[in-house]
C-alpha cells in the first residue's frame, strides 16, 4: 500500500511540473496533499495514536480543501489568465524532472545505510518532491503557481520529517500548519491588491517596473 501511495505522489507531482494552466496545477497539488493525508492516516491506523490522527485531519482540512479552494477562489476573483506564464515549455519541464527523480534516488541510496529500498524511495520522492516546489518558484511567472511551488515544498519537507524522524513533535506539526495557512492568506491578500493595480499578477512583468 505504500508502495502504490508513494507512486501516486509521484505522479501527482510530475502532472504539476507539466501543466501549463493554473487550475490544473491546483487539481495536481490537492492531488498531492491526499496522498500525504492518506500516509499519514495509513501510519496513525497502524501505531494507533492521537496526534497522527489529528494531523492527519487537519492536512486533509488545510490543503486537501481549504488551500486549494482559496487558491481556485483567488483565480477567479483576479480575473486573470489561467496560464502559468511557464519560463520553461511543459516538455523540457517533463525532462528535467526525469533528471530530478534520478539525482533524488543517486541521493537517497547514498544516504540510506544499510540498503533499504523503501526507505530509498521514501527519501527519493521527499527530494524529487521539494526540488519540484524549487523548480515551480523559479520557473513560473505567475504568483499564484510562485505560492503553490511553495506549498509543494511544504508537502516534501512534511515527507522528509515522517521518513527521517517518525514525525515532528505534535505541537510543532500543528504550529507549522497554522504558518502555512495564514502565509497562504496573506499572499492571497497581496495577489489580489496586485492584480487589482496592475491588472496582472505576472511577476515577471512585476519585475520590469521602473520607480
């Protein structure tokens, strides 16, 4: 069961790093953030114990519904274009992921001692994963898909803390799941005035502005 939820992040992933229109990109996050949920689930079912089963639902909450839900939500009210403003072509971005997946697994073999081949794996999609939110920042010109990339980050470095440590302590867990949520609503708040003074949220138009 692992094995299948490991891959479907996989994919998940890959499908962000080759859309080129915003809803899709969302659709492939919330994507993304189930399979954590159902992971971390998989792991409270089985140790039974409280505070798996409360982050578990609050990661189903925040970025299985909320999250992507204000995002579609600040799409809509922008009025702007739904394509990702893409720095790099959909097909030269599904290269260079092939390249990230095996630069994680050359990374992860080495890390892991004794060979362990799920415990390589888990590690290989925690770095493909936060090397893919890296990517999304710098090769997307839109804010929105700036902010996703982000919280692709977030989704690798949760991964990471499960595969190395078991989990980060519970209130520590919690403290990093409000941050995300009001960094999300902040930015949000400051697309939105963007948009509304420059009638774009390109940002690589944004960057072109002379005082």
């Amino acid at each position: 069961m692992q094995g299948i939820i490991l891959f479907a992040v996989l994919a998940s992933t890959y499908l962000m790093l080759i859309a080129k229109r915003m809803p899709a990109l969302i659709r492939s996050f919330r994507y993304q953030s189930f399979c954590l949920f159902l992971a971390t689930l998989l792991i409270a079912l089985s140790e039974r114990q409280l505070d798996l089963y409360i982050i578990s639902g609050l990661l189903f909450i925040l970025k299985v519904l909320l999250i992507p839900q204000l995002l579609y939500r600040i799409l809509r009210r922008t009025n702007t274009k739904e394509d990702l403003g893409l720095f790099i072509n959909p097909q030269l971005s599904l290269l260079l992921a092939l390249v990230f997946s095996y630069l994680s697994w050359i990374f992860a073999a080495h890390l892991v001692t004794p060979v362990k081949e799920i415990q390589i794996s888990i590690l290989a999609v925690t770095f493909f994963i936060i090397l893919a939110g890296i990517f999304l920042m710098i090769f997307r010109m839109t804010a929105l898909a700036q902010i996703t990339g982000l919280l692709v980050m977030e989704n690798g470095l949760f991964l990471l803390a499960s595969a190395v440590s078991g989990g980060m302590p519970f209130f520590v867990e919690i403290a990093i799941f409000f941050d995300v949520f009001m960094s999300v609503l902040i930015m949000g708040f400051f697309v939105y005035k963007i948009s509304k003074l420059f009638t774009h949220i390109d940002v690589n138009k944004l960057s072109r502005l002379r005082g």
